[in-house]
C-alpha cells in the first residue's frame, strides 16, 4: 500500500514538473518576444532621430523628443538613456535655425540626468555636454542669486560626471599593454599555440580543467579591465579640457563665488593639477573684471586734477574751434606731462566751440573742460608719465564720401546737359542735310 501510494505521489510530481516546465517556457518566448519588439522600437525611434540630422525638422524632433519621454522614461533603462542622449546632442549641436532648440536640448538632459538609477559614464558625459552653454544667463534673462543658484545646480552634475571618470581612470594606463588575444592552450592536449582553445568541459583531469577555467577567467577580466581603460581615457581626452574651461567661464562670472568652486573642487577628487589650473585661472579672469569695472568708474575724487600741483600751471588755449590735438600739444608744453588719449578715442575730435576759459587758465581746467565735452564717463587716468583720457566718444560718426563719387556727382549734370546739347544739334543738323537733298531732287 505504502508503495502504491509513493508512486503516486511521484507520478503527480513527475506531472506537475513537466507542466511547470510548459508555462516557464511559454513564459521564456514571450519575455524573448517581448525584448524583440522593445530592441526593435528602440532602433526605430533612434533612426527617427537621426533623420532630423538632414531634415532639419526642429518642430518634427521636438514632437518626437516627447513622445519618447512618454514612452520610454517611465521604463527608463539603457534604451531611454541612448536616445535621449543622441536627442539632445542633436538640439544642442545641430543648427536647427531655431533659438528654442538649446535650451530644449538642455531641459531634457536635465531631466535624464535628474532622474532616478544608474546611468553609464559615457551617456552621463554625452548629457553633461549639453549643459555648457547657459542661455538664460547669456541674454540676461537670469542674474544674481537666480543665475547663482543655476551655476551651482549644473556645476553639480559636472563635477559629478568628473568624479567617476577621475575614480575609475588609472593615470599610468598604457594602451600599447593589450591583453594576448588568448591565453596559451592547457598542457598535456597536444594543442598548438595560436590554435582554437577547447572548452573546459572536453578536459577530463579536474585539476587541470579547474586551473584552465581560472586562466580563461582571469584573462577574460584583464581583457574587460583593458576596454574599460581605454574607454575611460577617451573620455578624458573627449570632455576633461572642455570641464576645466566651463568651470572656468562659469565661476568667472558675476556673483562670484570661489569658496564654493574650491569645495567642488575637493569634495569631488579633483586632481590637484587641474585644480590648480582653475583656481588660478578663474582668480585671474576675476581680478581682471574688477579692474575693469573699477577703471570704468568716474573718479572718486572730482577734483583730482586740481590737487596735482603740475597741472596749476598756466597754459595758453584759446581761439575759435582748436583741434584736441592742438589743445593737447599746448598741454604738454606748458605741464612736461605726457599726456595721450585711448585707443578707442584715436579718431575723438570733439567741437570745442570757442574757448573761453579766462586770460590765465590752469592746465588742470583745461585737461578737465576736455573731459567734460562729448564724452560719457570721460575723465583723465594717471599713467606713469602723465595722463591718459579715457571714456566713450559721443562725437557723431562722419560719414566719408569717396573723392571719385563727389566728383561725378559735381560734373555730371554739366555732362548731362553736353550731351543732350550735342545730340540735338546732330538731330538738327541731320534733319537739314536730308531736308536739302530732298528739295535738290525735285528741282531736277
């Protein structure tokens, strides 16, 4: 009885495995159906792309670019991350005659970037790219905290995609230590070097078989750490120069903000030779912008000129119209001084009027009625030998007539009139030379 009844069981089990075995593999061809048709997809809309390279089609993309948000993000995974990628490279790089296609290209690589799960280094870089241009910012549309707040968001994804490159990447890797394209073949088989190596299992001694599947592992590994490498160098090469130089321009700009760049730069491994290089850089530019806004400013003190004890010596000006010239040369006679204009006030030639600034003027209200006339924010800089006027002529710009055009224009109606004269005496003489021959043949 207790035979019978363990057969049975076997027998139900025996049926139960087999249709077990039915449904997985039912379920195994529809889930290798279903990648099919998902691979297939994915080739499709990534071949859609593609095409907006040759149409030019921004509307077109712009619909598509949507339609995959919709239909892959909430999946995301590899397929998403590619096409996404490849979409805003293509909004950001090709010239789509439109000014919306840069900052959609960049509003869907923030959202790729922003989203939750791995994504690969290389698809990451690709979509940071996308990010170094700020167009806001550009026409003025964000400033102040507004653009400070923007700047530190995106320098963030930067110095993020930064981190994993300078982790993973090994400094000393030499691309000429390639991996044999196969390891030497086990001993004992009597195969060639060079030769297909068999499988593990055609092996019977286990020893050998086991030492045989840890020198194929081991290569595998060294074959995959060598492609990762060479990789990860690429990228380097593709993207590390452009980093430094959108960090730079980007913590050059107003509001500055070094202590948080220096942060960045640590908390993110930042090698200290590129590290050095910005914050050396992104000082200079700084410095720069300040003296340039500085120098730019009237000066503090109105009456600079008149504590300069040179410049209260008496100078002769005077007469109808001078030339800033003249009034300069007067100026350097009196005063020792060398005193010049800038370069953008080479062609400056201000009317001066008539000049009348007493019998005796100094030369410090001489250089500062120059100052004052058709200039915005024109005033006398200190050089090492004297004074150098600077400002923004407002003298309006003469326009210069060529020579061979005012002499047409002089002696062309005198042509005019020439000619027409000319052709009416001809006309006249003509018409009598025929009138006489007519009246000669009916006198015969």
């Amino acid at each position: 009885m207790a035979t019978r009844l363990a057969s049975f069981l076997i027998l139900v089990l025996a049926m139960c495995l087999a249709a077990a075995d039915v449904v997985f593999a039912g379920a195994r061809d529809v889930s290798h159906d279903d990648d099919k048709a998902i691979k297939a997809g994915y080739h499709k809309d990534m071949g859609r792309i593609l095409s907006f390279h040759k149409s030019k089609d921004f509307g077109g993309l712009q619909e598509l670019v949507e339609e995959i948000e919709r239909k892959w993000g909430p999946r995301s995974g590899e397929y998403y991350l590619d096409l996404m990628a490849t979409a805003c490279e293509m909004l950001t790089t090709v010239d789509f005659r439109s000014g919306r296609q840069g900052p959609l290209g960049q509003k869907y690589a923030l959202l790729t970037l922003t989203r939750p799960g791995p994504i690969p280094l290389d698809k990451e870089w690709k979509l940071v790219f996308c990010l170094r241009q700020h167009f806001d910012y550009e026409k003025g549309a964000v400033k102040g905290e507004e653009w400070s707040k923007q700047r530190t968001e995106r320098a963030r994804l930067w110095f993020r995609a930064w981190q994993r490159l300078e982790r993973e990447i090994e400094p000393d890797f030499n691309p000429k230590d390639r991996p044999p394209a196969q390891i030497p073949p086990p001993p004992g088989l009597g195969i060639r070097a060079g030769a297909p190596l068999p499988p593990p299992q055609a092996i019977r001694d286990p020893k050998v078989r086991k030492q045989y599947e840890e020198a194929l592992e081991e290569h595998r590994k060294k074959q995959e750490a060598y492609a990762r490498q060479v990789e990860l160098h690429d990228l380097a090469k593709r993207y590390l120069q452009k980093a430094e130089q959108y960090v730079i321009a980007t913590y050059s700009s107003p509001p500055f903000n070094q202590p948080e760049l220096q942060q960045y730069l640590a908390d993110h491994g930042i090698s200290q030779d590129a590290r050095a290089r910005i914050l050396k850089e992104v000082d200079r530019r700084t410095t720069n912008y300040l003296a340039a806004q500085e120098k730019a400013k009237p000066s503090a003190d109105p009456f600079e000129l008149r504590r300069d004890r040179r410049l209260a010596v008496l100078v002769i000006v005077g007469g109808d119209k001078p030339k800033l010239e003249e009034i300069l040369q007067s100026l350097r006679g009196a005063t020792g001084l060398l005193l010049t204009v800038a370069d953008n006030l080479a062609d400056h030639e201000p009317d001066f009027g008539k000049v009348n600034l007493g019998a005796h003027p100094r030369a410090w209200q001489v250089m500062e009625m120059v100052a004052h006339r058709q200039l915005r924010n024109g005033r006398w800089e200190k050089t090492e030998n004297g004074y150098r006027l600077t400002g923004h002529s407002l003298v309006p710009v003469r326009p210069t007539t060529n020579l061979f055009v005012i002499l047409l224009l002089w002696f062309l109606p005198g042509i005019v009139v020439v000619g027409l004269t000319a052709f009416y005496w001809w006309r006249r003489k003509g018409a009598h030379v025929a009138h006489s021959t007519e009246a000669g043949s009916q006198k015969r």
